[in-house]
C-alpha cells in the first residue's frame, strides 16, 4: 500500500509540473504531440497487435466473454480508427485560451472570460484499449495533464499504446509526463488516485454503472460522472405517425448496447390505435423482446408483463419496455420516477407539448422529433467526447474539449481603483 | 441525532417538490415572489429588528467581538439595503431557458443549450443574516429550490427573515417549500445536509476558511467553496508610476477585511527605485503594516521582515508583505506557489508580459491595470454574487445567477433517425 501510494505521488507530482507547462502550449505545439502519436500508431502496429494478443490469449484463458473479448481486441481497422481519432482531435479548434464576452463596465474596467485547463485529469477505464488514445488526445488538445488507468485484461495494449503517447510528445518537445499510464493493475492505485485532491483535478470513470458508483463513493477529487442511460421516447397523442414509428423504432434497435439506446417508450393512449400495431409488428419482426403495461399487452400476446423493475432497467440488449399513459404529465411524471437523466425524446406535431417537454424534463439531452441515438459527441458537433455526464454539475451531456476545462475572469483597465 | 436525519429528510423531500414547479415558473412568477418578499420585510421592519435585538443581546452576553457583533446587526439602513437587493435580483435578466448555439448539424438535427436549474441547492453561512434573503433571492431567481442554515448566532434574525420570504412565496402562489430555513442550531443538521446527496445538488458554504474546509471534506454533494484570498498585485519593470501607486494603494487599503484585498504585493527589481519610495511612505502614512524581503526592507526601517508564514497569509487586516523579484517569471512562480487562485493584478505597459501573465498565471480573476479591489459579482456585472468560487470546476470567480444553472442539449428533429 505504501508504494502505491509513493505512486500516485510521484505520478501526481510528475503530473503537475507538466500540466504547468501544456497549460500554455501553443495550438500548433498540442497538435504535433498528436500528429506524432498517430505516426508513432501507424510505425508501431506490429508490436500493438503483439500486445493485443497477449492480452486477448490471457482473457481467453481466463474466461473472459465474447462481448468482453471483442472490445480489447485490436486490428488494423481499428488501428486505423485511433489514427483517424488522434487527426480529428489535431484539427478541432483549440479550446484554450479563447476569450469571450469582453464588456466595459461603468466603472470603466472591461470584463470578459478566458476558457483555461482544469489542470490534471485521472482517467479511469475498462477494457477498451483506444481509451488510452483517445482520452491522452483530449487531455492534451484541453491543456490538461493526464494520468491514465485502463483495465487490467489490457495492460499490454495500454503500454503498447502509451510508448507511442510517450514518445509523441518528446518528438514534439513536450514534456513526456503529460501524459502518464499507471503500470500496475493492483486495485489499490485506483483507491489512492481518486483521493489525491493535491493532484488531480478532476476525475473520469468510463465504464459500467459499478465502477462509476464505487469511485463517486470514494473520490476526494470532483468526478465528471456517467451513470447509466434509461432513456424513453414519448410518443404524444398529436404524433406524427410516421416519424414516431422511425424515430422509436431507431432509438431501441440502432445499437443495443448503447448508453442512447431508448429502454422504455411512453405511448400517448390516444395514439396507440394508429402507431402501436404497425411499431410493435416491427418490434417483434427484428426480434425484440417487449414487455408492455396491462394496456400494452392487448396488442399482442407476444408482449410480457412488465414489472416496476423494467422501469428501472437499463437493458444494453434487444429488449424493451412499453407504457401507455393518459397524459403528457403522466409520460414526464414517469421519466421523472424512473429516468437516468440521459436523454428523453417526444415525438409530437403539438407546439405546446414539445415546449413543455423541453421546458419540464431535467435530462441531460431533450430531443424533439429526432432518435435518441443522436445523443453523442459527434452528433453534438464536439468532434469527440469523453464520456457523457448524466450529473448536472459541471458539464452535462456528451463531454468534449470545452468540459474539459473551465473559465476565469479576465480584467482589463487603465489605472483603475474601485472607488 | 435520529431527529436531525428526519428533520434534513422532510425538508429535502420538501424542497425536491417544490423545485420541480419551480424549474418550470414564469419569469414573472419569480419576480412578483421577489417583490412581496421586499415588500415583507418592509412592513416588518419592526418585528426583524426586534428578533435582531435578542441576537445582538445574546451575543454580547456569550462575549462575541465587536466585528462580529457588527455584522451580526441590522438596522433600517441595512434593511434598505437588504430591500434593493431583492429589487435588483428581480430586476436581472432570468437565466432559465434561455437557449443558446442552436445550429444545424450535417445529418439535419438542429443542437442548441438551453439553460436550467442545478435542482436544490444547501447554503450554510455564518453571522450576516442579509445572507438569508440573498441567497433566498439568487436561488429563487435561478429556479433552485433551497435550504439555508445560518450560524446560530443569528437564528432569531434569520427567522424572522424567512417568514418574509415564505409569506412573499405564498403570496406569489410559489410553493412555500421553494425555501426553507434549518430552525434548529444543532450541529449535526450541517453534518447531514452535506451528506443527503438525494435531495441536494450542491452546497455552498459562505464563511471562513475554517467552516468552508470543515464542509468540503465531509460533503458527499458537490461543493461550490471559496476557501480564501491571498491576492496579489504584481509591478512590472514597464509599469506607469502613477497607476502601479494607485492600484497597489487601492488594492490594500480599500477595504481591508475582504478577500480581494491584495495581501502580497511583488515589484520588480528594476521598478523599486521609481514606485516603491512613494508607495512605502503612502502606505506608512495609512498606518498599513508593511513586511518585507530583505531588499525591499532596505526602503524604510519601519518594514518588518516578511517570514515563509506571511507570503501564506490572508490577513484580512491593515499588514501588507513586499517583495522583490527580479524578473515575471519569479512573480509568477511566487503567485504559484503562495497564491490562494483567487485574484492577482499585473501592473504593465508591456504587451508580452500582461498576455504572459493572464495566459500563466491560475486564478479566478486576472486583473491587468486594474484594482484587485474590483473583483466582485456586481462589479463584473453579475448583479449580485453568492461568493465567490475559488475551485476551477464548474463555476469560478464571482458566482451569480449562471453559477446557480447547469446547460442541457436541446435536439430539434422532423423525424430523424441515425443512420
């Protein structure tokens, strides 16, 4: 434990003193640290892949399962995909420095914000080792150090990945603790890291709801927190009936194991004569599995009972749960009671239903007429993200560049006392 | 302590209600509630300083210093004051809903921000009671419900406060629950209140360090702290004469127990010989204790000798430390290493080195030619502050309505999926 704890110390410290410098790292300097991580990726595939497979043979030796499996596994495409990363991320617009809503005041002084790093990021991940690209590329594009901690089935990939982090930034005159991995897998660094108020600045947990909830329960150091994505889609008595079937029909069957994927869908009782038949039909054509409230399931027998437990599942599977409701208060009350805070969808030609929708439920995206799939940094036009905060402090919903830092005020006079 | 966990159970219950209608109030419904409680307390001038009266006695009598005995007291002229403040925080602009970047993204989806309430927000203060109607205000007006907790030296005042402010939430038709008061001194309601992570969103603690630190290492709610203010005013080689005088002066002197008081003030080398003789002797003259390095002691014999302690003081009091530095480097290492986060001012005619210094240095405001003494919610233009945020996450610097919101996605459709 105390060597663990020297560390996180000395990664901390290492951290610190690099981060001072990246904070004001020119544009152009950030992004040959990444153009140079992508050579590094492109010239060092062989040994990647080499990595890979031993992390892949340990899994499989070890019982790992297929989903769990393909998700550490690299090839070239997928190396080709964390290069194309690493150059989308070079060429967004550097957040830092930009200064905004420069106004005199009465007093004379002129008072604007400038967007800085928040400092030294801790990223914590699972298994997926482009990861350790990605989240070294945004730390670095933001201005903040980083220190690193992937899963433990890819420790091989993650050092395989971070010598070309490493070796990136020397090659572009940076500082190399930047960036930095944490080398061991012993559980204990996670424990020190997200209490190291001293170094860390804030903290983010990519994974599954366990290992969010256990670091929130343990951190000192502010975390950028991604629970979990109940997400519903309300199809409104004034719905399009076209577009409600599109737009369910997208948000639960695009990719099922997706944090935007819609869980539960609310059906106005007034439309459900005109939409449901042909919605659920398709449903059970791709081989969805629903389960429906006492009104739901008279439109087929193929539909189950839902229980108070669907409403509070997030299934990441082919499965979903259907409720029809009296009311657009009654479909909002719902979300309220059994929502995530992630992403929620009303489909309805109705003004005043969608303004209130968007006015009335507290989640982190609204969307009106559109799949909740679009819930993403891409989408967002963020260029990448790093997560999606579910909290509503901080930052809210997909987490770009701008998430990762903060604004301080700036002050401008001329000789100025304050009377 | 049962009953403490029940009573901070009701009134976060309580206050989750109330916050939901209060999330979606009209501007209007806000203001006429600011109003009446204004109008309140006018018609209970009597009663309020009746309840003060039996606070101030109380505090003589269990020996309260006279500065805090001042502060702890209310007469009409502070009730005026109290009255234009609730008049200016319903004359602001509403943050809530406003939406903001609504652009159009390739695959046809329009993305927008839209501005909304954090939720319920915990306030706990010390001695001034207008804090009561301040933060009653500044959480009214941002569409958060609140629950405050004044120190217990006050409780006689703050309640009679906060009867103004449930009657002007009853006349208003607002959920009198929108507010709510803890009415029990006892200690551990503090302790709780910063653990109930179901029903508040964030705490902010004003008063000392003491308190503030005391709360940020037992809270399991985001905290928004302003720990303190060792504020500094650098004197660039290239500074005017007359502005680095003035500014200093003012910086120091203003006010001297407020925390954007400058407490260290750093000259370079080369500036001495023009600005510190003039300075030294204005300050002398003021009666301000001046304590120094070695070479800025060399000014006069009435500089004491500045020991590793002062540069880590806030003073809050009539002592300035000096000293000298050779170079902007060195201001900015001192600043780094000593500063507080809060405010520093450079003092300069040289481009390079005012653009160096707001881009290096890590604090909530960077004044350039400009009083420290300016840092403040309505001097920025904020209308009114709740404290002043000396952390880098979520909101920094003076914290007014904005600081009370977090920005969700808003996505505008006509039926689109993703592909």
């Amino acid at each position: 434990m105390d060597s663990i704890t020297n560390l996180i110390t000395t990664l901390g410290k290492n951290a610190r003193t690099a981060a001072k410098t990246l904070r004001s790292a020119s544009t152009q300097h950030k992004n040959n640290a990444l153009n140079n991580i992508a050579t590094q990726v492109n010239q060092n595939r062989k040994d990647i892949l080499n990595a890979n497979q031993k992390d892949l043979e340990q899994g499989k030796s070890s019982g790992l399962d297929t989903a769990l499996l393909d998700r550490l596994m690299l090839d070239d495409a997928r190396l080709d995909g964390i290069i194309e990363s690493l150059n989308q991320i070079a060429a967004l617009p550097d957040p830092v420095g930009e200064i905004t809503n420069l106004k005199f005041r009465p007093s004379g002084i002129q008072v604007g914000k400038m967007r800085v790093p928040l400092g030294v990021m801790g990223i914590i991940y699972e298994s997926r080792p482009n990861v350790t690209i990605d989240a070294a590329a945004l730390c670095l594009k933001s201005g903040n150090g980083a220190i690193l901690r992937g899963g433990s089935e890819a420790i091989h990939s993650n050092l395989a990945l971070y010598t070309c982090v490493k070796q990136g930034l020397i090659d572009a005159d940076l500082d190399q603790n930047c960036v930095q991995l944490i080398n061991t897998t012993d559980r204990a660094a996670v424990t020190e890291l997200v209490k190291a108020s001293d170094y860390i600045d804030a903290i983010i947990p990519r994974g599954g709801k366990g290992l969010v909830e256990a670091i929130s329960n343990n951190a000192k150091v502010p975390v950028i927190k991604h629970l979990h994505g109940i997400c519903h889609t309300y199809i409104d008595k004034d719905a399009d009936t076209q577009k409600a079937i599109d737009i369910a029909f997208n948000g639960k069957t695009r990719r099922y194991g997706v944090c935007n994927a819609t869980e539960t869908l609310l059906v106005h009782a007034s439309a459900v004569g005109r939409i449901m038949p042909e919605l659920v039909a398709e449903f059970i054509a791709k081989g969805v599995e629903l389960r429906g409230c006492i009104e739901t399931q008279k439109l087929s027998k193929q539909i189950k009972q839902a229980t108070e437990e669907d409403w509070n599942t997030e299934y990441l599977d082919a499965i979903l749960s259907i409720r029809i409701v009296n009311s657009i208060s009654d479909a909002i009350n719902h979300i309220e009671t059994y929502g995530s805070g992630h992403t929620e969808s009303i489909v309805s030609e109705n003004y005043t239903s969608t303004r209130r929708f968007m006015s009335e439920v507290d989640s982190s995206s609204i969307m009106v007429n559109a799949s909740t799939a679009f819930a993403d940094g891409f989408e967002y036009g963020l260029g990448a993200e790093i997560g999606i905060s579910t909290d509503k402090f901080h930052v809210r919903g997909p987490v770009g560049l701008e998430g990762l830092t903060s604004q301080k005020y700036i002050v401008l006079g001329d000789g100025h006392i304050r009377k």
